[in-house]
C-alpha cells in the first residue's frame, strides 16, 4: 500500500529531533524530505517527488505578481531539507516548533502524499469540528 496514513505520537528530544515512524520511513524509501510551515498550525513534510510538484507551483506564483514572489520567497527561506539519519530522526528547528506550538510532544499524521507535525492539542482543536458530511463521504467513498 502506498500513502502516509495514520498518526502516531512522539517526542521532539532537546537536539530538536523527531523519530518518524517505521511505516513513514518505509513508505519514503530514499527520498528526501522537505520541512515546510505552510498553513498555520502544522508543518509539512513533502517527500521530493511530490516536493517537485509544489516547486514547479512556486515558480509559477512567483512570476504572477510582487506580493505572489513576496509570499513565495517567505515561504522558501524557511523551508529546510529534513534527511533522516540512522535512527530515522529529523532535525526540526526550534524557530518551526515555535512557529506550531510544538513543546516536546508532537503528533506525526500521514495526510496520504505528504506528512503534516502538530502539536497534539491542536490538531484535537482544529479537527473536532469537522463533521463528516453525507456529500463529501459520498464523494469519496460512494
């Protein structure tokens, strides 16, 4: 089976490590990981072959206007290069785990193509509210 599902907790050590999990690392075979803070409560990492899609979507933006290259710039400049090591641990850096609310705990969550670190109370938060629709169940699994 292909994909990043499931979520699992784990903690960032004080060197600012993450352990992936085993299905995770397996699921990314060689690939690199890019780290990115794209929406405001969580960070993405991208395996590069999906990476490579949202870049290409970058260079388009950042020919679009001054604010879309502002936006895009941002963005990258903050935007790490996450290689496991041996162990299958990512370095997130301190100013990223700020960035989310991350404090030791993080819940590492497989959203299919990509894999989304939050900070496990917010992801409760964010996600109590969204009630399963008959529309979107159907859509999907209908």
């Amino acid at each position: 089976m292909s994909g990043y599902l499931g979520s699992f907790q784990h903690q960032i050590d004080e060197k600012g490590r993450l352990s992936l999990p085993a299905q995770f690392r397996r699921e990314r075979g060689e690939q690199a990981l890019v780290l990115v803070h794209v929406f405001p409560d969580s960070l993405t990492l991208y395996p590069e072959d999906t990476w490579a899609g949202v870049q290409e979507k970058l260079r388009e933006a950042m020919r679009g206007s001054a604010t879309s290259r502002a936006w895009a710039l941002r963005l990258t400049a903050n935007t790490v290069v996450a290689e496991p090591d041996k162990q299958g641990r990512i370095l997130v850096p301190q100013r990223m785990q700020d960035a989310v609310g991350i404090t030791g705990a993080a819940l590492v969550v497989g959203a299919i193509d990509r894999i989304e670190i939050w900070n496990p109370e917010r992801f409760t938060a964010v996600t109590a509210p969204a009630e399963q629709s008959d529309d979107i169940t159907l859509k999907v699994f209908g």
